[in-house]
C-alpha cells in the first residue's frame, strides 16, 4: 500500500495563495474578475485564522461606499462609466489596498517617501486636464502595481505605493478616450489611451475620485443614458470588447464549466497531437488542450482576442490573424484535429470553410465543433422564423453596461449536418451534454435551467480519405465513446 503524499504546509499554502492573488489583481480579466479574488482572500484569512474576515471585508467596503449588489464590480461601473471595461481593474485595484495592508501585495516597485509625497499631493491638481497614458508614466514613472492588460488599447489602472502600507496607495484609470479630436497637454493626440481619474486610496470611493475632463464627460453621458445604446455598425466587435468579453466569459457557467468541459470531453486524449483552434479568441481552450499534452496554433479574426491570448500563451504561441471565411494558411493535412468553438453560427456560408478545415486536416482527422442550438436559435425570436430556412438575427450582448451589437445565423439542424458531409466529414458524434457539476453550488439556479433545457450543439466529425465523403477505415479517434 503507497504511503499518502506529504501536504503542503501552511505557510506554503499561505505563499501559494499569495503569489495567485497578486497574479489575479494584475490581471482580473483572465483570472476570473472579483469572484476569484474573493475567493482567495477568503482563503488567506481562513489560513490567517480569520474565518469571518470575508464579511469584515465587505462592512468596510460598504462603509466607504465601495459595495453595490454586484459588489466592488458594481460600485466601480457607477463611479467610472466608460465603454471600454475601466471596471475590472479599477475593482481590482481597490481589493489591493486591503492586500497591501494585510502585506499580501507585492509591487514591481515602489516609491520614495518623498516621491509619493509629491505624486499625493499632486496628482488631482494635475488632473485637472486631460492627460494621456504616456503623460501619466512620464510624469511619475512606471507604476508599483499594473492592474489590467498591458494591450495599448484597453482600459488600465496605475496604482503606485511607498514601502509604509500605512500611506494609502494612489490610483491613476486609464480609459479610451471619447474622441480622437480631444486635446491633452501632451503633443500626441492620437493617443488611444486617457487619464479617466485620480484616485486617493483609503477613502470613501465618492470622495476619493478626481475627475479629468474626460471623465466628466462620461460620468455625464452616463447620466443622460444609463446603458451604452448598442451601435448596429460595429456588429460582432471583438476588437471592441475584447476584454469585456474575456472578463464575461473567463469563468461563466456556460463558458467555463459547460461549453469548454464539454469540448474537452469530445476531445479524448489529446497529448502529442496537432491541433488548430479555429476562432480561438482570448486562449482558453487553446490552453487547456495545450496543458493536456497538444500542439496548438490558433488563428481568430479579432487582433484585440488575439492580444489577450499572446498574453495567456506566450509570444512564442502560434498565433495568428485569420477570418474564416478566407483561405486557411496551412499545408494540406496539417493538423490532426480542429476544434471550432461556437464559431460557425457567425457564418451564413459554411461551405468554403468546411471544405478549408477538411483541407488542412489529415485524413481520419477530427473536426470537433460546438454552434448555438438550432432549437434555441429558432424560439428566441417572436415570431417564430422559418426553421428550415438559414436566416440571420440579430440582439446586443451586455458587457460591463455596454450593449453590443451581435448577429448570428441560424440554421436547421439538416443544413448542419448536410453541410458537413458535403465537405468531407463523417459524422461521429452529436452531443448535448450536461454542465459540469462541480457548477451545481456555484450557480444553484442557473445550474437547473441549463440542465434542463437546450443550449449549444456538440459535434464530432472525422475527415474523410476523400473529399466527396466516401466511406473509409475508421481513424484512431481517442475520444470516441
């Protein structure tokens, strides 16, 4: 009989949770935004002996009226409304404070007290006008703490501290700028990124903001219209929303503990194979099946999806620019497998692309696929469309108080499966799973809907030896059931 392993001890789990938190503040999107840092510093106070530390946490939260329904999340969106996700790491930043006092955050640098003396005292003076990104990093160098993605486009908090947690730390939310044509003091005013608000840590959050003009404007425009109206021509704008979309998606119950485990399933034993993920996005499953032993390139349309994933996976991931309606740039017989996760319902066509899959894959190869239920396609319009006719249509996506814009094409499920026949593939498995139960105490409510009623369509199909479809010997699928 093996002896049981050794378990870590509790200053190494302290330190483990302590590296994870500070990886989760910089990061808030890909991490799992305030959920996941609640979670871990849940944990460190449980290993602190501070069981209820959680709820003392949200009392001072709630006394500097930095709690809403939706948390620290929520109270951010109403004190920095802007449309290209300010929220995450301005939410991340306020946890932080609470990590620096406890002596959990550690900064890539800090300041001298001298130094930090005279960014506090300046700093909402001297956002009195609007300033950009590059202005705020001249002025008062390279931030202690970065929280949000290093991507020149999107949204950004600065936090900067001394090495006493006694001084408050000072924040500097950066956003994109209303309009090009706003002038700055700086002379590049082509500078997508703006200062948006200073903010002075360990006091209340309405009192601790300090608006730049840009930030006044939006707090305004919040004001006449709550909700950001959805504009019809910037449909399907990943390059736009990239990080809101990121953040929804990261550990959603349809996401991360149902569409994902499910194309996991499909694809079995994955170690030494190739594998493309055709419209990858962010990464996510690039990098679980990458963690389970593939090779895998991924290839998205959106450069903004694609700069969080290079962020994800490295910048030595095969990444790269690809719309799928368009020539795949892949040998014949590339890959072994293709995963295509809920991609095809953005395409009217599907011919040209399947027929492109089935060219760069192997024959016996597998296309493993996952597209919004037909069924639900089909009933959440009123009326009811044809159901046996391809038609597109068309609703907006809330992300972080931002309606955008999304047009999908609905299809039935016999020009599905017709679709992939005629360009080369077998038919092996159709599947409509059941979510992850480990879902089940995380999201009780959404978990029973979800479980009882349809919501994507799972398939795998093998590549033919020959394009028309002609029956051969069967591959060595290592997720077949």
């Amino acid at each position: 009989m093996s002896s049981s392993p050794e378990l870590a001890t509790a200053e190494e789990i302290h330190a483990h949770l302590v590296e994870q938190l500070n990886g989760a503040l910089r990061r808030p999107g890909v991490w799992g935004n305030e959920l996941t840092l609640r979670l871990l510093i849940d944990h460190l106070l449980t290993v602190e002996r501070e069981p209820d530390g959680l709820d003392l946490v949200r009392q001072e939260m709630e006394r500097r009226n930095a709690w809403s329904a939706r948390g620290v999340t929520g109270a951010v969106i109403d004190r920095l409304p802007h449309p290209h996700v300010v929220d995450h790491p301005a939410m991340a930043s306020v946890y932080a404070e609470l990590a620096n006092d406890r002596g959990w955050l550690h900064p890539d640098r800090t300041l001298d007290a001298d130094r930090f003396t005279d960014l506090r005292e300046s700093a909402a003076a001297w956002a009195a006008y609007d300033r950009t990104l590059q202005e705020v990093t001249d002025a008062f160098g390279t931030p202690s703490v970065l929280f949000g993605p290093t991507s020149p486009v999107h949204g950004k908090t600065l936090g900067y501290l001394t090495d006493d947690p006694a001084e408050p730390m000072v924040f500097f939310h950066i956003g994109q700028r209303l309009d090009l044509g706003t002038e700055t003091t700086g002379s590049d005013d082509h500078d997508p990124l703006v200062l948006i608000a200073v903010r002075h840590g360990g006091m209340p959050l309405p009192d601790a903001l300090t608006y730049t003009p840009q930030g006044r404007r939006r707090l305004q425009q919040a004001a006449d219209k709550p909700v950001q109206t959805a504009d019809p021509a910037q449909v399907n704008d990943y390059d736009g929303f990239a990080e809101a979309y990121s953040a929804e998606t990261e550990n959603s119950l349809v996401n991360a503990y149902y569409e994902r485990p499910a194309m996991l399933a499909l694809a079995g034993d994955v170690a030494g194979r190739r594998i493309l993920d055709a419209g990858c996005g962010t990464g996510p499953l690039t990098a679980a099946l990458r963690d389970r032993g593939a090779d895998v390139t991924g290839i998205d349309a959106s450069t903004g999806m694609l700069a969080l994933a290079r962020q994800r996976l490295g910048d030595d991931a095969p990444l790269h620019v690809v719309d799928l309606r368009d020539p795949l740039p892949f040998a014949d017989g590339a890959f072994d497998d293709v995963v295509a996760s809920l991609v095809l319902h953005y395409l009217e066509d599907w011919g040209p692309t399947l027929t492109e899959i089935r060219r760069v894959l192997r024959p016996g190869g597998r296309l493993i696929a996952s597209v919004d239920h037909p069924f639900v396609a089909y009933t959440i319009s009123d009326p009811r469309p044809d159901y046996l006719a391809t038609t597109s249509y068309s609703f907006d996506w809330l992300l972080s108080g931002r309606l955008v814009p999304m047009k999908f094409w609905r299809k039935p499920l016999h020009t599905m499966t017709d679709a992939f026949t005629a360009a080369g593939f077998r038919i092996s498995t159709i599947s409509e799973p059941q979510p992850d139960p480990a879902a089940r105490d995380l999201f009780p409510d959404a978990f029973q809907d979800l479980s009882t009623r349809p919501a994507f369509l799972f398939f795998v199909l093998e590549a033919s030896s020959k394009a028309s479809g002609a029956d051969d010997q069967p591959n060595d699928d290592p997720g077949a059931k």
